[in-house]
C-alpha cells in the first residue's frame, strides 16, 4: 500500500510539474513595441526580477550548481517568493565550450536543469551569454583567437546554448554578452577584458582593432554573427545585449555600441544604469537615450551610490520609459541579511524590501498585442 502511495505521489508532482511549463506563454514584444506580452493570450508581461550573477561567496552559478543543486532550487524559489519573473543567469564561455569547435555536453545538461527549475517555478529566464568573468577560468586557447574566429566559437556557444533551449518556453531572452565595448583608438588592444571590478571582469572587447572601420559597424556586424547562430535553433526567441549607460552617441566615453545604430537588430535594449545620490534626472536623462523604437529594460541596477528611497523614485519616475526593471540577489534572504548585522548586508536589505515591496505595482499593465519579431 505504501508504494503504491508513493507512485501516486510521484505521478502527481510529475504532472504539476509538467502543467506549469505547459501554462508558461513565450515572451513576445508588444506591437506598439512599448513592452512586453504572452503569447498566445496577448497578456501583457513586465520583467521584474534578479540577476543571479554570483552567490553570497563570490562564486559563480558553474562554480557549484552541479554539487550544490538544493542551493540554486532555494536562491530561485525565493527570488519568486519575493515577487521575481525573470532571472538573469550569466553564462561563462569557459564552461560551455571544450574548444573552439565542441559545446560541453555537461554543461548543458546542467542549464537543461535549469530550465526545469524556471518551469516548475513559473520563471523567466534572461540568458546572459559568453562571461569570462574570472580571468583565469578563461581558456588560453580562446584568448588566442584573432577576431573572426572568435566570433565564429561565440557563435556556435549561442547556438549550443540556443539549441538546447528552444523547447522551453522559460526563456525571457538571449542576452549576447555582459557589456560589450568595441576599443577606439588605432592602437591594438593587448587583452580582450576590461578593467577587473573586484575579482570578476564584466566588460569584454568584442575586437582588438577596429582598423578603418567606425565602431558602430563593428558592432552591428558582431550581432549579426551571433543573432544568426541562435535564429538557426531558436528563430523566435527575443534577443538583446547588455549595455553600459556609456553607450550613447556623446562626446567622451563611448561603448561603440550606439542605441540608435544596433537597435534595428535587437528585439529590445538592456542598459544597466545605477542611480547616483542627488542625480536622478541625470539617469533619468541617460534612459530616455536608450529610447529608440524598442522596449528598454533596465537590466541591472541597486542602490550602490544612492540610498533605496532614491532608487524607488527612480523606478516610478522611469515607468514611462522603461519596460521592465533587474536588480541583483546573491543567495541572502531578507532574514538573513537582517541578522547579519554588516554594513553591505543591511544595503541589500534594503533593496530586497524594496524590490518586494514594488513588485505587485509594476508587474501589472493592460494587454497589448505581440508584434512580429525583429521588426525596427
């Protein structure tokens, strides 16, 4: 009798397990290209959720959700408890390529568990793609791939990775790469990262020289190459990239990757922007930059240089520009930062009671028909 309790038990966990990936709908751009809906009911969808770029220890999602599974089920059933749908998960080249040629059928097994979790929990996910964020996990091998061939194994990453997706409708988007920047200049660049922030590198360069080409057109060029890879696996599938709020066409300091000139090729634009004390027009100002014809997420923010009250402002001042909204959660619950006592933990507490505090507000808005995907 027991057993056939347990059997029963087991067929019923399967089945709503498998009834919620079945009631996720595929994320779509709104035709008034505004925002976001689900396909097929047409209701409209507004991101709100976490990056899960590191745990608590600094380490890596690779670094332990093989040994450390009932982690990441905990950290993702309480980003949604806190009133997340979406998750921003950053993918590490090293891990998913054994070389230039051969995706690691390990790895994607493992984001194929992933992607099991994000059903059965009833989450987005926003894939963020090609991370060397510890240098020394960086194959040597990949560092020295000259610019074509480098872009030819970040291609055949996004469609490995793609490939594996594209059954699941848990996937918000493909996020090409964390912060890309094309160099000015006419010197040739000596290293493919930009300056370490901590002991993680997430700037990247996407070439070494530009020679006579203007940057811009690097950049389009290398978001063809890659928007290319995933249409082979994954054609419907909404695509972005990770921008710096230098980004924009303004003197000074510049990414190279101009809002107005890639955006033709996106789906939506991802900048990450972070509020200074006193400045919120300023970010405010930087946003609207970023308003060119396509939905505008804020892919990464948190009261790092201003205080949770000024960075809730900024979210209702934005709510007219901006299409959705990710800040950051690195395996701490409320509680627990709560009780910990420490100057950086009573910062996230604060963001934490923030974010669950908005989360009911902003993730409703009246529905919208979808639009065709890649239209300008």
């Amino acid at each position: 009798m027991g057993n056939w309790h347990t059997l029963i038990m087991i067929a019923c966990l399967a089945a709503c397990a498998a009834g919620s990936a079945a009631e996720m709908e595929r994320v779509a751009v709104a035709k008034d290209k505004t925002g976001f809906v689900l396909e097929p009911s047409g209701k409209a969808f507004v991101p709100w959720g976490f990056n899960y770029d590191h745990d608590e220890r600094g380490r890596l999602i690779e670094d332990y959700w093989a040994d450390e599974w009932a982690k990441v089920e905990e950290d993702f059933r309480e980003m949604k408890r806190l009133g997340a749908n979406v998750v921003r998960v950053h993918l590490q080249f090293g891990w998913f390529m054994q070389d230039a040629q051969t995706p690691n059928a390990q790895a994607l097994d493992q984001l194929g568990h992933l992607l099991r979790l994000a059903e059965e929990i009833g989450l987005y996910l926003d894939l963020t793609g090609l991370g060397c964020y510890h240098k020394q996990d960086v194959p040597a091998w990949y560092d020295a791939l000259e610019e074509g061939p480098r872009w030819d194994a970040q291609a055949r990453f996004w469609e490995a990775v793609a490939g594996r997706c594209a059954g699941s409708p848990a996937v918000f988007c493909y996020d090409l790469m964390n912060e890309p920047v094309v160099p000015g200049g006419s010197a040739r660049r000596d290293d493919w990262l930009g300056p370490a922030f901590g002991d993680k590198h997430f700037v990247q360069f996407i070439t070494l020289a530009t020679g006579d080409r203007a940057r811009p057109e690097v950049a389009a060029r290398w978001i063809d190459h890659l928007v290319a890879a995933i249409g082979r696996r994954d054609p419907r599938r909404l695509v972005t990239v990770g921008l710096v709020p230098w980004s924009l066409d303004r003197p000074g300091l510049s990414s190279g990757f101009v809002p107005k000139k890639i955006a033709g090729r996106l789906d939506f634009l991802a900048v990450h922007l972070y509020p200074e004390q006193g400045k919120l027009d300023a970010a405010l100002d930087t946003l609207k930059g970023f308003k060119v014809g396509k939905p505008v997420v804020i892919e990464e923010t948190f009261p790092l240089s201003c205080s949770p009250e000024e960075l809730g402002e900024f979210f209702e001042r934005s709510r007219g520009t901006a299409s959705g909204w990710i800040g950051f959660y690195w395996g701490k619950t409320p509680d627990e930062c709560r009780r910990s006592g420490t100057l950086g933990d009573a910062l996230t507490l604060g963001w934490l009671e923030l974010f669950d505090r908005k989360a009911a507000a902003f993730t409703h808005r009246p529905a919208a028909p979808p639009s065709p995907r890649g239209g300008s």
